[in-house]
C-alpha cells in the first residue's frame, strides 16, 4: 500500500468478492480507521501486477 492509494483502490475487486455491498467509498473509509489501528494489506504481484480473477 502506498501513500497515493493506488494499492488501496486495486484491491476493491478482490475485496468486493467477499463482501459483497462493499462499495469504494465504504471501503476507502474502512481502509482509514484501520489504518489508524495500524492494520495492513498486503497483495500478491506476478510480474509486477496486481492479481485478482478479474483480469488484474
């Protein structure tokens, strides 16, 4: 994740599998308290891109 939140937005498909009303803005917001409470993401690259199912 970095400070621009383009980790942040890259990972909404994956996390939009598992909770399905998720929408960015929920989860941008999410993502700042938990930040808050020092919680992490991390992804997977391959080849320097981001995997997801959806073509990432």
């Amino acid at each position: 994740m970095n400070n621009t939140g383009t980790m942040d937005r890259r990972s909404i498909p994956v996390l939009v599998q598992l909770r399905t009303d998720l929408t960015e803005a929920l989860y941008l917001n999410l993502l700042q308290e938990m930040q808050k409470d020092v919680y992490k993401l991390f992804a997977l690259y391959s080849n320097r891109k981001f995997n997801n199912e959806e073509g990432g």
